[in-house]
C-alpha cells in the first residue's frame, strides 16, 4: 500500500524560492509507486495555499497571495503518513512547523524540535559544539539592545577578534545578511544590515589564511552515516547569496582532493556534531579547512539543506552510490521509523 506524504515548500524565510526549487525535484523524484504525494506551499506570508494557488507557485517559482493560516489548516495533514517539510530557514527550519508536526503526532522527515532550533540558531550551535570540543573560529555575540544603547561595546568586541570579520544574523540562512568586514570604517553598515534581520548578531573571525571550504552529508538517525567530503569553490569574498544561487559561480568537488587523514576527521566530525546536536533525517555539515596550518573548523550545520537535483547534498550521497530518489525514499523511512 502506498505511503500518503505531504510535502511543505515555500515558507516565509528568504529562502522561499529556493525551497519551491527543492520541492520540484522532490515530486519528480519520489516513486510513484511507493509515495502518494501532495504537495502544500506556504506563502511567505504564511498562508496554506489552496491546491490551484500550490501548483501554480510550483509551475512558476511564485506564491499568490491568499490562503488560509498555517495553524488553521495543519489539521489537515491529520491522515498522511508523513510530513516532508522541505522549508528552509526561519519559520520552517527552525523547530517551530516541527513543533507543530510533534504535536499533531505526524512524523516527519527531519530533526525534531530540538535538534532544528539548535542548529539553526549560530549562537546556540557554536556554543553546543564548544562543549562538544569541536574546533571553530573565535567568534562574539552582540544584540540589538546593545548596539542601540551601547554601540562602542560593540565595535570594541569587533576590534578584539580584529579586522576582516564577518557579520551575521544569528538565524538566518542562505547567506542572508551575511557581510564581510575589512576594517573600522565598514563595521556600522553591516551591524545595522544584520540587526535589522535579527536581534541577535554573531562577529566571527577570520583564520589566518583563507580556508577551503568542505562539507559534509549526514544521513540516519540514531545509527547515522556520513557521505564522501565535497569541496566548494569559487572566486568570490565568501559563499555569499549571489554565489550559493548563481549558476556558474561556485563549483562543486566530489570527493574533495583532501589528505586522507583529513577527510576521515572532517567526516568523524560532522558525525560528532550531528549527534551533539539531537540531529535526525539528515543534516549537511560545513567545515573550514586551513591546509597551511592543518586546521579543521566547523562552520554550520544545516538541517534542510538545499535539495535540488544539484545541490551538494544529494550530490554527496550520489557520489556513495545512492541515487537521487532513493535518497529521498529513505528519509522518508528515516521519518517513519521515529514515529
């Protein structure tokens, strides 16, 4: 008998698009056979669209207006066997449609609550994974209140880690609002950028020399498996919006040409985190790797990465043999064997 799945795209985070993306090649790739599928988008102004309004925004990459409330209508995935929230970022990456899903005791594909908004929110991640003792970059929180009332304790935490930096939103993804500053006289644009998007903000440093940056798929539960090691490269500052969804300006390398020794700890690593993290389902772990010096540093875990065809993270796991819609099948048994 055929599992009944509803697929969540869209979403109001500034990845809308990129989840309406992913969730096209979800559709095509589940088995028909196995999967009845009925696909939801949520538009960003977080209304459940009707099924004419889902298939026109899947059609054309553009939600309509109108709908219904999300919680007016999360009734309605009562029946399913299981949810597949392919929505990225905030209000959908977050803990908070899991939190949902949890108490409506449908089971989806992904990590729970905890693991969702832990690893979505930097400050919280980076401060699990210090307990972990996993390595990362030297980094500082600074929040809006404080930027407001007492700017210069600000700018004296972006001077301690010294000059360039970046400048990021706590929870956001994709890149969004991310700035990299190069000295004093750019500090206040990209705070007031960040803090506009959120009222917490991470500064994190830069290494020394610029790192390769290598990442990681998880696939699993409580028994989970990493895939090869891939590489991203491309000529830009870092992997801004515009480079992460340009075609052409970043380029992928499966596996990663790395030291074995190196690939094997990045994979341990990214293992480590997944489980420090209460992640499930899967998960797609970053790294810096600093080949003058050896260092490995994690990034961020993402717990919805990007899904197309030709994302990273299927790419990895098509590189350990497993296809594309047999990777989705099996997160679909991953979601149900948590039930």
């Amino acid at each position: 008998m055929k599992k009944r799945i509803l697929l969540l795209a869209g979403g109001q985070s500034g990845e809308h698009e990129v989840s309406l993306m992913s969730a096209r090649s979800v559709l095509a790739a589940l088995p028909v056979d196995q999967f009845d599928v009925t696909p939801v988008v949520i538009s960003k102004e977080g209304r459940w669209l009707p099924p004419t309004q889902t298939q026109h925004a899947l059609e054309s990459g553009v939600a309509d207006s109108g709908g219904d409330l999300v919680l007016h209508r999360a009734a309605s995935a009562e029946g399913y066997d299981a949810v597949f929230p392919i929505l990225h970022g905030p209000m959908g990456e977050d803990g908070t449609v899991q939190g949902l899903l949890t108490l409506a005791g449908i089971p989806f594909v992904g990590s729970g609550v905890l693991g969702s908004a832990v690893s979505m929110d930097k400050v919280m991640t980076k401060q699990v994974l210090a307990s972990a003792g996993i390595a990362q970059v030297a980094w500082r929180l600074a929040v809006r209140r404080d930027w407001h009332d007492r700017p210069d304790s600000v700018r004296q935490s972006a001077q301690e880690l010294g000059f360039p930096l970046f400048v990021k939103p706590a929870n956001l993804g994709s890149s969004v609002g991310i700035s990299k500053v190069h000295g004093s006289d750019e500090l206040d644009d990209a705070l007031t950028l960040a803090f506009s998007l959120d009222r917490r903000v991470i500064l994190e440093a830069m290494t020394a020399h610029k790192p390769r940056e290598v990442e990681v798929g998880i696939l699993g539960n409580d028994a989970p498996i990493a895939s090869p090691v891939g590489e991203l490269r491309f000529e830009a500052d870092f992997y801004d919006y515009e480079t992460k969804y340009t075609e052409g300006r970043a380029t992928m390398h499966i596996p990663a040409p790395l030291p074995a020794e190196v690939a094997a700890q990045v994979r341990e690593l990214a293992l480590r985190a997944f489980r420090a993290l209460d992640c499930a389902g899967l998960a797609r772990v970053d790294f810096f790797y600093v080949e003058e010096t050896g260092e490995v540093l994690l990034n961020e875990v993402n717990t919805m990465p990007g899904f197309t065809t030709t994302s990273m993270y299927p790419k990895l796991f098509e590189a350990a043999g497993l296809s594309y819609s047999d990777l989705v099948a099996r997160l679909v048994e991953l979601a149900l064997e948590r039930r």
